[in-house]
C-alpha cells in the first residue's frame, strides 16, 4: 500500500535539531559514563582512560564488588558504587593462586608439572567467572540500585569484556556498549569480532607469524583447537544459562559481545600482523605512556551522536 507522506515541518524540525545540536558542540555538558571494570591489571589502564573523561568534564561512576583489589571506594575521578558481592579478584584469592603456581613450577619442566598449571589456570579462571556472574545477578535483583541506575540516564557503558557482567549489564539498561579491549571471555579479541583465517592469523600464544607452512599451520589450528577446548570449559558452563534466564532462550551470548558499539583495542594494528579489522574497532596502543586525548573525544563524539539521535527521535515523535 501507499505511504503516508511525511509532513515537510517535521523534516524541517530535525534538521533544525541537528544544526543546533552541530554549532553547539562544543557546549555540550560532559556526558554521564558508567564503568563496569575489571580488576587487577586490567584495571590501570581502565583508569587512565576514567582519569582522562574526569578531566574533560565528565560524570564516571564506577561498579565495584566489595573486596576489590584496586579499585578503591573514594577518587576525585569517579564516582563507586559498592556492591555487596564478591568478583573473585580479592588480594587473598589471587595470592593463593600465585603461591599454587609457584609451587608447581618449582617441582621442574615436565608434562605433569605443565598440565597441573594449566589446570590451575582454568580453575581460577572458572572462579572469576562464576563470582562475576554472581555479582552481576546481585546487581540484577537488586530493584533499587537497578531503578537508581536507570535514572541516571548514562549515555554508555564502558566495560572491560574479559568477563560478561558489563556486558550484561549494558543491554539490560538498554545502553550503549563501548569496549576497552585485548581479550574476551573467549580470546583476543579480533577472534570474537573480526574474521581470523587460520591459515594466515597466527593464534595469541603460538609463537607463529602471518606466513606459516603447512605445517605451522596445522600446529595453529591444533592450539586454537585446544583454545576452544579451555574456553569451552571455563565459559560454557556458566555463560549461556545465566543470559537465557535473563534475556531469553534464543539470544546467544557470543552476539551480547559482537553488538559492542565500540572497541578500543589495547594494541597497534602497525604492530600486528596483517589481518581483517572492523569499522568500529579504534586502536590505542601506547595510551598508558603519553596523553590520550583522542580517546576521550571519541567517547565525546559517540555521547554527542546518541544526544542527537534522542532528539531526533523525539522531533519525529511530535
């Protein structure tokens, strides 16, 4: 059937929206970010970038579990609230796992002694990610600090994927999700966004470069295989059972990731090898080391483009 022509006002109304909305850019207010970080390493360069946003105006409030390592309850560049949950990255857990691993290693190089750290490994892995589910589903049944964090009307969530919780957490609230990334739940990671022939993108860890023999790469596709085999027993026991309770049966947990809005990729593509990238993957290696203020004004810019497309909305609406 026909359509019903768009009344010319309205046009005129949102491209009105958009030309004050691009001549007072730079008056904006600073945008409102929520932080679902991840400790321990992780989290000094996550705190750079809360630094840099602090420091151009800003508003960052940050998730914390109650025995967390570093991320501390008061800062000047942010904003904690303190959950009653435990992530799993408490000094006293990560303590008891180095001492494990150090034991083992001085027992000598042999096949059991490697075995018995890789299963370590994958059992203080599981850990983390059972207690961050955990405190994610605290979050979750928690009405008032749900409704609190829906009226603060955030213009994004800024997460570390390396777990699931803010992931989740952003497409409960219905928000925008912005990545800073180098691995996920399941590896590095262009793997889980980008397509990684096998044939010529060497899997983290396999020591091989772009141009393999066919040899090398049968060995990059084995370690990838026992990549899956880890990530199978870490993840899939706790990932799909948690997003089906919470989001349904026919959404996938995988595509939570892939839908991120932004990832900033904690390498430089210059010092990759060369492999298929994606659109929205902005790469910032060495932003630890020297100012990152084209950071910051990407997160300004993807704020700024919401505001208008709300806007638009609402123009359209009327």
């Amino acid at each position: 059937g026909s359509q019903t022509p768009v009344p010319k006002a309205m046009y005129q109304l949102t491209l009105l929206t958009l030309a004050v909305l691009l001549c007072s850019s730079s008056l904006v207010n600073g945008g409102k970010v929520l932080v679902f970080p991840v400790d321990g390493s992780h989290w000094v360069n996550m705190n750079i970038i809360i630094e840099q946003l602090h420091a151009r105006g800003h508003e960052v409030t940050v998730l914390r579990p109650f025995d967390s390592w570093h991320i501390k309850p008061d800062s000047l560049h942010y904003k904690a609230i303190t959950v009653n949950s435990s992530s799993g990255f408490s000094e006293q857990s990560f303590g008891l796992f180095v001492n494990r691993t150090l034991e083992l290693r001085r027992e000598g190089p042999s096949f059991r002694t490697h075995i018995s750290i890789v299963c370590n490994l994958l059992s203080q892995s599981y850990l983390m990610h059972e207690q961050v589910l955990q405190m994610t589903e605290v979050i979750f049944e928690d009405k008032v600090l749900m409704q609190s964090l829906r009226d603060e009307k955030f213009d994004l969530v800024l997460t570390d994927p390396a777990f699931g919780g803010g992931v989740f957490l952003g497409h409960r609230l219905g928000l925008p999700l912005v990545f800073n990334v180098r691995w996920t739940i399941q590896v590095e990671g262009h793997f889980t966004i980008a397509p990684s022939p096998l044939s010529y993108i060497p899997v983290p860890g396999s020591e091989l470069t772009d141009r393999m023999t066919f040899i090398q790469r049968v060995n990059n596709f084995l370690i990838y295989i026992v990549t899956c085999i880890q990530f199978w027993y870490v993840v899939e026991p706790l990932y799909p059972e948690f997003v089906h309770r919470h989001f349904g049966k026919d959404v996938d947990y995988i595509e939570l990731f892939q839908s991120a809005d932004i990832w900033l990729m904690r390498n430089d593509f210059t010092f990759e090898f060369p492999r298929p990238t994606m659109p929205n993957i902005i790469y910032m290696s060495g932003f630890q080391c020297k100012p990152s203020k084209p950071l910051p004004k990407q997160l300004e810019e993807h704020v700024l483009l919401k505001r208008f497309q709300d806007s638009a909305k609402i123009a359209v609406i009327r």
